[in-house]
C-alpha cells in the first residue's frame, strides 16, 4: 500500500476529530487558533469565518458571552492559553444550562511544547442526575430528622463495615467524625447488659433468617441512657449469602418511659381497688365493734371492772378504723368535704404547728405565691396531706435539716403533659414540699405510693402516709410527683387544679361540735342497710332516743316500707352500697317523693355514682366508721338544719 501524502494524512486527523463526541480547539505558543473541530464551533455557535477574522480573542470572547457568571474570571485566565506546560480541569457553567468540563493541555510535538489543546465535554447530564441523587439523599436525611428514624447499613462481607445517617449520629449522640464505622464501634455504645442480645438478634436474623426488630438500651457518650428501636432487613446474593443488613433506629424512650408510668397507674389502680374493698368490709365490722363498745360504756356503772377492758375494745377498733380510713384515701373512697379554700392560708396555719411538731432541729420555712390560690379540695385532707409530708421529712433528718413549702401557680405545656401521664395541660396551683434529707433511690421512688410501702423498720413506717396523700390528690383531680436523689434531698410536688370554673359543692357541712347533752328527737327515721350487725348497732344506739324507727335490710323493702306508712317520713338514713338498688337510688327516689326528706347517707367509700353534685343541702354523708354518738349528733344536725 503507498504511503498516504501528507494531504491525506491531515484530512485523516480533521475528520477524526470532527468525528470524536468532544469539542477540541489546539492553538500554538502565539495564541493563534490552529485548529477548532465541527463540535467546538456547535458548542460555542461559532463559524469557521469568526475564528478565520478574530482568532482565540473571539473565541474567549463569545465564551464570556455564552457563560454565566458562576465560573468567575475562568474564562478570561490568560494563562491558561499561553502557560506552555500546564493542565487544568474544569467545569464551565453555560448561562442556558449546558455544564461543560474543561481540559487543558500541552500540545507536544516530541518533547517540544508547541501549543495548547483544549477539550470540551458536555457533561450536564452526569452532573444532573449527581445532583438530583444529592438532592434525593438531602430530602430523605431530611425526613429522617422529622421522624426521628435514622438508617444505617452494616456490611457483613467480613470488613465490620458500618454506615450511619445523619439522624442516626445524632441518635447515637455521635458526631460524623467521631464514629469510625464498624461494628465494634457500635456494639461500644450498645448498652453492657444489652450487647448479648442484640449480637443474638443480628445472628438469628442471618443464620435463620428471622426478623431483625429489637428494643435495647444506648449509652451516648456523654453518659445518658437512652432506649432504641432497631429493625433491620438482610441482603443476600445470588447464592443465599447474606451480605448486608439495612436497617432503621428510632430512639423510644418517650415511649418506654409512658409505658412505664401507666403501668406504674395501673398497678396504683389496682392495689387501690384491693385495698379498697378490704377497707369497706374491715368498716362495717368496726363500726359494729366501735358501736356495741360504746353502748356497752353507757351501761357500765364507772367502776365496773369490764370498762377498762370494753374502752380498751374500744380504742383498738378506731385505731384499726384510722387504718381503714388510710386505705379508703388512698383508693380514693374517702368521703370527701371538699370546699374552695385558699391553698396559701392552709399552708401558712399549718406551718406554725410543723415548726413545734418537728422539733428545734428541723427548721420550717415557706415561700408562698403573691395570690389568693383557691383550690376545691377537703382542707382537713390536705392539711393531714402536709402533716405526713412532714413527717417523712423529717425522719429523713434525723440529724436536722430544713423543710420548705412553696406555692405557686405554673402552666402545664402540651410537652410536659406528653410526658407525664395522665396529667393534661393546662395551669395548676403547686405545692413543693421539700427536705433536705437523705433522699431515695429509683427503685424506693417508683414504689413510695404504694400502700404498706416502708423502708422503716417495724413498728415506725406502716408505708400509708403516701398513699393517703396519692389518693387524696387523685380524688381531687390533682397529681403528686416525687423528685429525690441519694444525699441530695427529696421534693414532693402536688399539682392542684384551680378551683375557678369548678362546681363548687353545696356548702360543706358545719364543722363538728361536741354536745355534751344527748340529742333527742320524735321524728321518724327510715333506716336502710344490708349488713344486720350494723342496722340493729344503729337500731340499738337510737332505740332511747324518742324516734320511731322503720328498719329495712334493702332499698326495695325500705321503698315497700315507705308506701305502707301512713304518715311523714323525716328522715332517710341509708348505706350507700347495698345488693340489688343502693342507697343512693334510693335516696334520690324519695328525696323526689317527700319535698321535706333528708337524707344521711352512711358509706366508708364513694362511688363514682356519688358525684359531688348530687350532695345537696339535703343529702349528708356520714363516714364509716362512726360511733353512736356521732350518729344521733349527725341525725340532729340533718333534722334541724
Ligand atoms: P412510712 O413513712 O410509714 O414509711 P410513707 O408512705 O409515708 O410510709 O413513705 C413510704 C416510704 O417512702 C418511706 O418509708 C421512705 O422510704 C420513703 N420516703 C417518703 N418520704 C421521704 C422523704 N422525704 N425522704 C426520703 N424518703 C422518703
Ligand atoms: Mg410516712
């Protein structure tokens, strides 16, 4: 074959690069254009004419005019053209949106610089589809931060390869350049007690193929525990080899920490309805025993020798009845007399009475809230309330210490309610009372409500002042929070919900006198109750007092009893629980019937039934255990009123 002539030669390359996909400009060491390709004259809307009359001075002009300004003094960087030995890379930015790279490059002849050759390449689309993948990752880190789930993906070629999102660091409480991705580097920060746990899950998870969804405990580096939930999703190759895991974190210990507390309620919920129905029978029986002792006094001469043996009878029932009483408060089934008082005055009285009743060692102090605090509540519940608050304080100073009670008014957020079962939002009168005593540990703290709960020893603690004052702020729609340490005190909080915009009850029942002379009367009295220990104790106790007494053992015989009498029925004094209609069917039924009926109702427990609005000035409540004497003042006092 001839050699090609030097003509063809030339051509052969001209075609090539018209040929090639990239745009090419080769201009020598005096700036002059030696050579432009079809595409480098597309690329720039150029013509062979404006190269052939303007030379590379054109050129980098028209490129001025075609690029935005992103690229700065790029273009213009004389150098570039004249600088024989150096390369550069770059990437031009077009103003209608082409992204073109850039290279520049001696142009050698042998080892003899003779020029510069540049090349263009429209790379748009490949920086498009980075971008919008950047812009992809961005939106889904994005929406990982709102949902608080980070992802993370484990390589289980061998490497310990781990790779975390940006949520996931910050679940983990590590920053990108403190974790340095591997397994281990996980399974540090994976709580001690947990890591067994979760090495099993992932290894069940890739040698028998089950679920990777686990609850365990994280420790951040800054010491906090924090509860997580990771699920995670194998990928297998082609023959069944698991060779990564995917999954996501989310950290849950807002949720562990609710589910905590309304297991924590619900559990209160049922020792209170156990303790409850205890109490309720324990009552009945100690108003019998209570009762027939006292009758029993009132026949003794007072030197008969059995006095001291029936006051002895005596006493010991209505310390069990105190007991009882505890209980009842606790299972919210005391019989409360709730009025609107003002929080800041109880706390001032009884704060003068603490400072006698705690000795000289424990100095009492308050910081009340410049406002009137009006809260519905039983005072007299409250102040026993402070009372045993106060005790506990102190014995947590045995060797002296300092209590304060402060009040104030504080908003409740939607924040603090989320995470505070079951209180709502909204504002609330607080009571701190605070020692500066030994404190508690976690574990005593989650269980001090509980009725029986003590760690004093015995014969000093009955564990029922907590509870007493749990169910007693329950009762009252409140809520009672305990914050303690070891050795760094104890403070109670009692939140009160305002009394404005309350229904305030029927005005509470006068406070109780002692009447020395015994209260007779000529009335008739309709007298319903199921348990006969108790009816013939109050048939007995009324028996010489001048009433005439219609007994009944039901709510149905007692409304029989009632059709049958001919004649005014005055009162209506019935047990609040009885089998088949209670006594507060009943009541409400007759106090219809007769416009001029009172009504006592005796219960150690209120129902949901006995809503404080259905306590009007006619219907009165007498707590269970009572003795005669407080039942015939009682009958007297709902007679005369
Ligand atoms: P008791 O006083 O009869 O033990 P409580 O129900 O009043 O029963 O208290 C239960 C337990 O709660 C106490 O035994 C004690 O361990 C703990 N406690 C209560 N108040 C405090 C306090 N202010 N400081 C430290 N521990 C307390
Ligand atoms: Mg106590």
């Amino acid at each position: 074959m001839d050699r090609p002539t030097l003509e063809e030669t030339i051509a052969l390359l001209e075609a090539t690069l018209d040929a090639t996909h990239d745009a090419i400009l080769v201009v020598d060491l005096k700036r002059r254009v030696i050579h432009s390709n079809r595409q480098f004259l597309e690329m720039f809307r150029l013509t062979r004419e404006d190269i052939d009359a303007g030379g590379l001075d054109a050129v980098l002009r028209r490129m001025s005019e075609e690029l935005d300004d992103r690229n700065g003094t790029l273009v213009a960087t004389q150098d570039l053209w004249t600088d024989p030995a150096s390369r550069r890379l770059d990437v031009l930015r077009f103003k209608d949106g082409r992204i073109i790279e850039r290279y520049v490059a001696p142009h050698q002849i042998g080892s003899r610089v003779v020029g510069r050759v540049a090349s263009f390449r429209d790379v748009g689309s490949t920086v498009r589809t980075a971008e919008s993948l950047e812009q992809h990752r961005a939106f889904l880190e994005q929406a990982q931060t709102v949902a608080h789930i980070g992802s993370w993906v484990a390589e289980l070629d061998g490497s310990g390869n781990v790779g975390w999102s940006a949520e996931t660091h910050r679940i983990f409480g590590v920053p990108a350049g403190q974790f340095d991705g591997t397994s281990e580097a996980f399974f540090e920060l994976v709580h001690t007690d947990d890591r067994e746990a979760v090495r099993a899950a992932g290894a069940a998870a890739i040698e028998r193929d089950r679920a990777f969804d686990i609850e365990h405990r994280i420790v951040r580096p800054d010491g906090s525990v924090r509860w997580v939930q990771e699920c995670g999703s194998l990928q297998r190759d082609a023959t069944g080899n698991a060779v990564r895991m995917i999954g996501t974190v989310q950290d849950i210990t807002e949720r562990r920490q609710l589910e905590d507390q309304l297991r924590q309620a619900q559990k209160m919920e049922a020792i209170g309805r156990l303790a409850g129905g205890i109490a309720h029978d324990l009552n009945n029986a100690l108003t019998t025993m209570a009762g027939y002792a006292e009758l029993a006094l009132g026949e003794l001469q007072s030197d008969h020798v059995a006095r001291a043996d029936v006051e002895e009878i005596r006493r010991a029932a209505e310390r069990a009845g105190s007991v009882t009483r505890q209980l009842l408060a606790f299972s919210r089934k005391q019989l409360l007399q709730p009025r609107v008082f003002n929080l800041n005055g109880t706390v001032a009285a009884i704060s003068r009475l603490l400072s006698r009743l705690l000795g000289p060692d424990v100095r009492v102090q308050t910081a009340l809230a410049d406002a009137q605090l009006d809260v519905l509540g039983d005072p007299g519940q409250i102040e026993q309330a402070i009372i045993n608050l106060a005790v506990n304080a102190r014995d947590a100073m045995p060797a002296g210490g300092q209590l304060t009670m402060s009040t104030a008014i504080e908003p409740v957020d939607d924040e603090y309610a989320r995470t505070h079962l079951p209180i709502t939002p909204g504002t609330f009168i607080v009571l701190r009372v605070a020692d500066t005593g030994h404190g508690m540990s976690r574990e005593t703290q989650a269980r001090v409500f509980e009725p029986f709960f003590t760690t004093k020893d015995a014969g000093k603690g009955t564990g029922l002042g907590l509870s007493m004052v749990y169910g007693t702020m329950k009762q009252i729609g409140g809520f009672i929070f305990v914050d303690s340490e070891l050795g760094r005190g104890t403070t109670f909080r009692l939140l009160f919900p305002p009394a404005a915009g309350q229904e305030a009850p029927a005005e509470g029942l006068p406070p109780a006198q002692a009447r020395t002379e015994r209260p007779r009367g000529h009335e008739t009295l309709l007298i319903a109750e199921d348990e006969p220990a108790v009816r013939n104790l109050v048939a007995s106790a009324l028996r010489n007092d001048g009433y005439k007494l219609l007994l009944a053992a039901s709510a149905d015989e007692a409304l029989a009893i009632a059709d049958a009498h001919r004649g005014a029925i005055d009162l209506l004094l019935t047990d609040a629980m009885m089998p088949g209609r209670t006594g507060v069917e009943l009541a409400a039924i007759l106090v219809d019937r007769y416009p001029h009926l009172r009504v006592i109702i005796m219960s150690g427990y209120t129902e949901e039934t006995l809503s404080l609005s259905e306590r009007t000035t006619r219907v009165a409540m007498l707590q269970k255990p009572f003795t005669p004497r407080d039942l015939r003042r009682r009958i007297r006092e709902a007679i005369d009123r």
